[in-house]
C-alpha cells in the first residue's frame, strides 16, 4: 500500500515539471510560479490560471476560473473526513493535500489506519515532489528560451484533455463536454479573455436541467458524484 | 502585480474549498444534484480550456500547430498512453508541425 501511495506520488509528481515550464512560458516569475504550486496546490486550477493570464485575462475571471474547477476538492475532503476521522486541530493543515490523488489512494484503504498513512505517504511524497519539479520545470524553461519554438504551448491543453478524457463516461459529460466547447469558441471573439470559459461553465447547469426536463430515458450515470482520480 | 492578485484569490479559494469538505457536516454536499453539478462542473471548465488554448489567439480563432498536437495527444489518450506521455507527444508534434510548416 505504501508502495502505491510512492507511485502515485512520483508519477504525478512528475507532471510538476510541466507545470513548471508552462507557467513560465506563460510569463509567470520563478517566485510566482513556485508559489502556485506551494499555495494553490491543485494540478488543474494551476494550469487554468496560468493559461488565462497568459490569454490577457484579468486576474478575478482568472482566479475565478481556477477557483471553479478547485472547487471539487470540497467533495473529496466530505468523504476522506469521515474515513480519517481527523482530530480539529489536524484538519486545516490536512486540507491542503485534499486532492485528486490523494483521495483516490484513501478511499479504497480497509482500515482507517491504512487510510491515515495512505493519506498521509501520497500527501507528502506529492507535495514535496508537485513543489521540486515547479522550480526544476521553471528554471528549466528559462534556460529554453522561446518557449513555443519547443512546442511547450501544447503542454497546457494536452493536460486539460488528460483530465477530461476518463471523465466522458456517458452521454450527460459529453453532450456538456461539447457544448462547453461550442459556447468557449464561439464566445471567444465577442466577450474580453476569460470571459468564455466561465460562460462555458453554464453548459454543466445547463445540461442537466434539459436532462431532467428529458425524464429519465436519456442515460445512465451515477448520482455518486465526481470520482476520485479523474482530475489532474 | 494582477498576477499576484490573481495567484492570492486562487490559493485562498481552493484551500478554502478543501477545508470545506473535511470541516461542514455530511449531509449539507451530499444533495445529488448538488454532486452531480459538482462532477459535471469540472467536465464543462476542461473542455473549454482545452479548445481555448488549443484554438485561441488573443481573441481570435487560430489553427495552427498546436492543433496538430493536441491531435496527438488524443490519439495517445484513445491508446491508454501515461499521463506524460500524454503531454509529451502533444509538445513534440507541436515543435514539429511549428518547424516544418
């Protein structure tokens, strides 16, 4: 198990390093940089507001952004609370590693000592390698160059894709997936940077609201909610 | 300066949002609509990043290089490759596309 909750950690931990290069390829400083992934520490809001500002957005539809697609993570913690069962004082500073990986890793633990250090080993080993590989990826960019002549540009997209690829289980996600798509694009010349994908947003609210009106006819997903693992 | 603005609303945000779920009671997030709007949110903010910044330019629609990337990457996803896998193959056909074209 502990081995498992190492893997995960490294793997993704990984991934830090295209952050990294991103984010200072979208003009971001070291300092700026590193503090994303010191303070922010989710994988997919970092990307998002680098990726806006790089777009010219201001920072609150920016952050706004970031802040919409962080906001899974209050999910995650409601069901690793009840597994951990971690004393008050613990849990503002167990917060900040309630995220993807480390719930996928928890969740599955038999015992709630084995969910504490599972908990525990993928929050540390993620956070100290997340952290490393920023500043490595930053200084690495740096000495790149032009970034885009790399074709480090693609990087921040193919992770959004990464994400959303085992989200599209059935119909609902991918009629909004496309919707959302439509209204980004379509939005784009029209409304200031930023603006589009917040508006795209709407097609979760949306989609579901139709498929309610639809009955019960149109599919087959679960009401469990987002799933651990699926995001970054 | 607004970048510093920008990265302090995020961080306090999204901690705010992870020390939500492990301090309010169960019970208050568990509402199914509340969760599926939770699930579905995520779904819809990926795939207009994802054509934002594969397709955007400023505030004008571009295909380019990284068109060809991200098209690379997908294929690489419908072949179950590694996450950075995943991200690499997107980066090096877009140096690629962008050197010869």
């Amino acid at each position: 198990m502990v081995r498992d909750a190492l893997g995960v950690g490294i793997a993704v931990g990984l991934s830090g390093f295209a952050f990294g290069v991103t984010s200072a390829g979208s003009g971001l400083s070291l300092l700026q940089t590193c503090a994303l992934s010191l303070f922010v520490f989710t994988g997919a809001s970092q990307f998002a507001l680098v990726g806006a500002l790089a777009a010219g957005g201001n920072p609150y539809t920016a952050a706004a952004g970031a802040f919409f697609l962080g906001i899974r993570n209050a999910f995650y913690g409601l069901r690793l609370s009840q597994l951990l069962a971690l004393p008050r004082f613990l849990r503002p500073l167990a917060a900040q590693w309630v995220i993807d990986e480390t719930t996928a890793v928890t969740l599955p633990q038999p015992t709630r000592r084995a969910a504490r250090i599972g908990f525990t080993v993928t929050g540390l080993t993620l956070y100290a390698l997340w952290n490393l590989t920023t500043l490595v990826g930053a200084l690495g960019a740096k000495a790149l160059g032009d970034t885009d002549a790399w074709g480090l540009d693609a990087a921040g997209p193919a992770v959004f894709l990464a994400l959303l690829a085992p989200m599209l289980k059935s119909t609902t996600e991918r009629v909004t997936a496309g919707l959302a798509i439509l209204l980004a694009l379509g939005l784009l010349p029209l409304l200031p940077a930023g603006a589009p994908v917040l508006v795209s947003a709407l097609a979760a609210p949306l989609v579901l609201f139709l498929k309610g009106r639809g009955g019960t006819t149109t599919d087959d997903t679960t009401t469990e909610g987002t799933k651990p693992g699926e995001g970054r | 300066m607004n970048i510093w603005i920008a990265i302090g609303l995020t961080a306090v945000g999204c901690y705010l949002a992870k020390l939500l779920g492990l301090l309010v009671p169960a019970g208050v997030l568990e509402r199914p609509l509340v969760q599926r709007l939770a699930a579905l949110m995520p779904v819809a903010l990926l795939a207009a990043l994802t054509a934002q910044q594969t397709f955007a330019d400023g505030q004008q629609l571009v295909l380019d290089a990284r068109a060809a990337g991200l098209a690379a990457a997908a294929l690489a996803l419908v072949l179950r490759a590694p996450f950075l896998v995943v991200v690499g193959v997107a980066v090096a056909v877009t140096a690629v596309a962008r050197a010869l074209f």
